[in-house]
C-alpha cells in the first residue's frame, strides 16, 4: 500500500501582535506609575507587619532623624493656610508666589526665618540644602505653632481634624521622640500614627 505523504506546515509564529500588546503595557504602567520623590530628611523606619494606608490630605507628618525634626501637611490649601497664619504669628510677609510654591513642596526642616529661601529653591536643590530642622525648644517651639495652625486650617478649610502620624528613623534617640509626643499631648492629642516599613512575616 502506498504511504500518504503528509504536507509539512511551517512552524513559525508571528509574534508582532504580542510585541504590540507588551509594548501598550509597558507604557500604560510607565505613565501611570508614580515616583518616589527624593526626601529632604531620609530615615530608616523601625519595620513592623502592619500595614494601614495614611490619608493623601488632612495629615501631618512628623520626621525624625539624625537630631532634627521636619515637617509636611499634606493638601496644598492646608498648606497655604498653614503658612499664612504662621506669617500672621511670626511677622513674616509671604507672598502669593511663595503661598503657590509652598503649596507644592514637600517636608521641609527650617525656623520660620529661613522658610522664603527654602520655598525659593528648586526641587532638586531643597533636598540637597543643609536644613537644621524645626526648632522645638522650650522658649521658641515653633513646632507647636505649625501643628496649632495647621489643625485650625484643616477645620475651617475641610471641617475635619487633622490627623498626624510620626516618621521616626529607627536609630534616633527616644528622648526627641518623647519631646514630639509632649508636645501632641499638651494639645489633646491622644492618637496618632507611627510610620513604620514593612517587614515579611516569620511564619
């Protein structure tokens, strides 16, 4: 009996329309992916298993590290409230430039004196700048005054209390700490959050 001989197929894929789709991918995630912006006080965070996302406005974020303190508020009219009413209290004449830029920064570790030459910087140069942190002594606690006015900007701009959270470097010494939760508990407030990293479970 003869044999059939079967007609041999080519074996190769066109692979444009995966290439195509891996490539649309690829770019929706470069577009929609945010960066992680260069922060003007780096710390290394104590890690812990629990994980509960902050707030992206009404918060305020205390940093701790290396002897000094820094601060942020997120919400850019806060911000702009914040910083008019510490003006108001310091004699500091801000203007709507500065209001605007202020509005965009992010954490920042000056007295009130030297915030108009941070503000005037680039993004780039603030976090390079040499920052001494904010003064928390018992004769000029300037921290007191940023959470004070910050809390009354929330309530009257959003109608909420702001909430605070502690960004502590692992290594600092607890006595700063203690000063920083001194100062919340002389202005009733009793909850707040720790920002820690994460950390894998062990089982």
């Amino acid at each position: 009996m003869a044999k059939i001989k079967m007609k041999k197929k080519s074996t190769s894929t066109d692979m444009t329309a995966m290439c195509d789709v891996a490539f649309l991918l690829l770019t929706f995630f470069i577009l929609t992916a945010t960066a992680k912006v260069p922060e003007a006080l780096p710390v290394d965070m104590p890690a812990s298993v629990a994980i509960s996302k902050l707030p992206d406005t009404d918060l305020a974020i205390i940093t701790v590290g290396k002897g000094k303190v820094f601060f942020d508020i997120k919400g850019r009219e806060v911000r702009k409230r914040t910083l008019e009413g510490m003006g108001a209290k310091y004699g500091i004449e801000f203007s709507e430039e500065d209001k605007t830029k202020f509005a965009l920064m992010d954490d920042f570790g000056v007295p009130i004196t030297g915030l108009k030459q941070i503000i005037g910087m680039k993004a780039a140069e603030r976090t390079k700048a040499n920052q001494p942190g904010i003064p928390l002594d018992s004769l000029d606690n300037q921290l007191k005054e940023w959470l004070l006015i910050s809390r009354r900007a929330t309530i009257d701009l959003d109608d909420k209390e702001l909430q605070i959270a502690i960004k502590g470097d692992a290594k600092e010494e607890y006595p700063k700490i203690k000063k920083i939760m001194d100062i919340l508990q002389d202005q009733k407030i009793n909850s707040f959050n720790l920002v820690t990293g994460k950390r894998g479970r062990d089982f």
